[in-house]
C-alpha cells in the first residue's frame, strides 16, 4: 500500500472526469430529440414507429455494451475513410471520442424515449385538452403545460439514466478514449499498482455518482414545490 | 470498401458456441449466490434494525456507483494484490472465472436486493398478518404466503436483473476469460484481426438469443403463475 502513489494517481484520474462527463452531457443532448420524436410518435400511434421502437428497444437492452462498443468502433472508422475518401480528412486522425459520443447517444435514445413517453403518459388528459381548449397551439401546450408537469414524474428515471451513462463511459478504454477508467488502466499497468489505482477510481465514481445524486434530489425538490 | 460477409456469421457460430456452457454457468451460479446474498441484504434493510439497514443501504449505494468493469478490474487485480498485503494469502494462481463469479455476486446481489425488497413491498401486509393469525410460525407464514405473492411481484425485474447480469458477464474478455465474448475476440485474434464484424455479429445473435429465450421464459411464467391465481 503506498498512500504517496494513491494521492498521485488520485490527481491524474482526476483528468478523465471532464472526458467521462463529457461523453455523457453530448450522448443525453444527441439523443434528446430522436427519443423525444420517438416518444411522441409512439404516443400518437403513428405507424410504423412502435414496431420499429419495440424492436430497436430489444436489441439495444440484449446486447451488451462492451459488444456495441466494439462492433461500432471496427465499423465506422472504415466506414468513415470509405465515405470520406474524397474529401481532405483523414479519418484516422480523428478523436475517438467522436465515436463515443455516437455509441452512447445511440444506447441511451432507447431508454430516454421510454422515460419521456411514461412521463408524458403520467399527466392527465384533461392537461392538453384544457390547454387546447383555451387556445393554445399543439406545441405551447407541450412546452408549457404538459413537459414541465412530466419533468416531475421523468427526475428519478433521469438520474437513473445518468448514473447508468456514467458508468457505461468507463468502457471507452477499449476505443483509446482516456477518461477516468484508461487513465487507472494506464497508470496500474505502468507501476504494477493494481489495487491502489483501481482502488482510485473506485472512490471517483462513487464521489461523482453521489453528487449526481445529490443534484437530482435538489432537482426533485424543487420541482416538487411547482 | 466495408467488406461484410454474411455466411461467415453462420460459420463462426459453432466455436463460440462451445465458449457458451462457461457463460451460462457463470450465470447459474452468480444467480445462485447472488440471489441467497441480496436475500440477506433485503432482509437486513427490512428487518428493522438500524445498524443492519445502514450497512446494506451503503452497500448497495456503493455497488450503485460502481462502474461493473472497474469492479471486475477491483476484484481480478486488486483482490489478490489486497489479501497479500494484508493476510499474506496468495490466491495469484486461482483461476480468473473465480474472480469473475466473486464480481458479478457483488454486483448482482446488490441490484437483485432492490427487487426482492420492491416485492416485499408491495404484498398487502394484511397477508402476514392473516398468515400469523391462523396458527403459521414467521418462516411459514414467509415460505407460503409472502414467497409466491412476492415472486409473482418480483418476476419481470428478476427477468430484468439477469439481463444485466448477462450483459455485465460480456466485460470478463477484458481480464482474459474465455466467455462467449473471449471466444470471439480470440477468434479474430487467430483471424489477424480480420472478420471482426462478422465475428461480433455472431456473438451479439448469441446473447440476442439468449435475452429472447430469457424473455419467453419469464412470459410463459408470468402466464402459469397467473393461472393458478384465478
């Protein structure tokens, strides 16, 4: 046990939280708009988007992460280079973050649509209807009656999301994006302190889980007051 | 060009199936002890006693928190390292599905615990009550009252739980077991990194199969068990 190596390994790992939290501000922002046309679209029967959402839903929940990780990262550099021949950007040199940003977004729009939809489904009819009736356009309804009455009742599903997000982040080693996880990967196989650093981020995930926590319980607060 | 060829899938399949029986009886088994290990951890929560509740609830905060590769990498690399310097006990050469069934039980319990105590919940406590009056002992009243109500409950995040546990088992290549998804990476390892996507193709149909067959169980339950309650 070397408290020293602790301390120093502690202050490196630190460098990958904006990395981790980073890919998981973009994939919620990304897949914010597809889950909410999902959501809607599921909500107003229109056809074709239940069955497709059914089964996009059952493939993303049944195939692990790791997979999906792996799978999109052999595809898309070469895909990209395929597409991009013409052009002068060379694919190669390309952050891998940028896939990451796309894998994540892609796993999480099924999920988020699925709380949009149950936290829309939670207001009450009569809601929209009354806010229709008093002459207010489709859209202002949503935005100013129904979305902030559902925010309530999304919050738990949300942080849920979040804390899951975060957690899926740590698999991005595997694509050479260096959050918190690569880093202690890198710094353990460099001094052959495997328990110190994984030990680490241990301790920086549940610190940065925690304090998602402690937001949403804010977040929940407040709304509630509403 | 991407090149893709489809009846590559259909030749893979066989050897990562072999790889399949390691998988599953990782599964059967986290299952097995994850699930007598959450017990106790609903069971301390539900119990009453405060120091008990305590040290489940942070338990399960903390395995909340825990990304399941960084708890793998804990347990493969730290556990041994740990116990060394602690107890002076070399458990290097234990084989790494050990290491394996040891994180995914940590992981499982702590999630499945939720579910068992969401179930518990949820069953009227009139139920108890009435088991109590007409003469049961606690354990009784437990094992043929509260247990087939609660299952019933539970069943769909139990279904749920397992999936995860199913997908999280997919993280133990990282340390080098040969699982379904080792058997994979191995194989595009021989092929010199050529067919990846053919051969992770053929593990996703894999687990898909595996989750389907996960699903239509858990439906053909959930329909016998609401049968016989009618």
């Amino acid at each position: 046990m070397n408290f020293q190596y602790i301390l120093e390994t502690f202050i490196k790992a630190l460098s990958g939280i904006p990395v981790t939290l980073g890919i998981t501000v973009v994939s919620i922002i990304l897949s914010f708009i597809p889950a909410l046309f999902l959501a809607l679209g599921r909500l107003y029967k229109v056809k074709g988007v239940t069955k497709f959402a059914i089964v996009y839903l059952a493939f993303i929940r049944s195939t692990p992460p790791i997979l999906l990780i792996l799978f999109f990262y052999s595809l898309f550099p070469s895909l990209l280079n395929n597409l991009l021949k013409s052009t002068s950007i060379n694919v190669f040199d390309l952050n891998p973050i940028i896939y990451a940003f796309v894998i994540f977004s892609l796993m999480t729009t099924g999920t988020l649509s699925e709380i949009i939809r149950s936290a829309i489904l939670t207001v009450d009819k009569g809601q929209l209807e009354a806010a229709q009736a008093i002459g207010l356009t489709n859209t202002q309804a949503y935005l100013r009656i129904v979305f902030p009455q559902a925010i309530k009742s999304a919050l738990p599903n949300l942080c849920n999301l979040v804390i899951n997000l975060v957690k899926g982040t740590s698999l991005v080693f595997v694509m050479t994006v260096k959050d918190i996880t690569a880093i202690a990967k890198i710094e353990a196989a460099y001094g052959y302190h495997y328990f110190e650093s994984y030990f680490v981020i241990f301790v920086i995930y549940i610190l940065i889980c925690g304090l998602i926590q402690l937001v949403f319980h804010f977040l929940e607060k407040k709304v509630a007051i509403i | 060009m991407v090149s893709y060829n489809p009846s590559y899938v259909l030749s893979f399949l066989p050897g990562l199936l072999s790889a399949l029986p390691l998988t599953l009886f990782i599964v059967v088994f986290t299952i097995t002890v994850g699930s007598l290990f959450g017990g106790a951890l609903s069971w301390a929560q539900l119990s009453g006693d405060k120091v008990l509740n305590a040290i489940a609830k942070a338990y399960i905060f903390i395995v909340r928190c825990t990304p399941p590769i960084v708890m793998l990498f804990m347990v493969f690399y730290g556990l041994p390292e740990f116990l060394k310097w602690w107890l002076g006990i070399d458990i290097n050469s234990w084989s790494r599905t050990v290491f394996v069934i040891i994180a995914m039980i940590l992981l499982f319990a702590a999630s499945i615990s939720e579910v068992f105590k969401s179930a518990f919940e949820a069953i009227p406590k009139g139920q108890l009550e009435a088991g109590l009056s007409i003469g049961l002992t606690g354990f009784q009243t437990f094992l043929r009252i509260l247990l087939p109500q609660g299952f019933r409950i539970a069943l769909p995040n139990i279904t749920n739980a397992i999936l995860n546990l199913l997908k999280d088992t997919a993280l133990a290549y990282t340390i080098g077991l040969a699982d379904v998804m080792g058997a994979g990476n191995l194989l595009i390892g021989r092929n010199l990194g050529n067919y990846s996507l053919e051969t992770y193709t053929a593990v996703a149909i894999i687990y898909w199969v595996l989750a389907l067959l996960l699903s239509l169980l858990d439906h053909t339950l959930e329909k016998s068990l609401d049968y016989n309650r009618n």
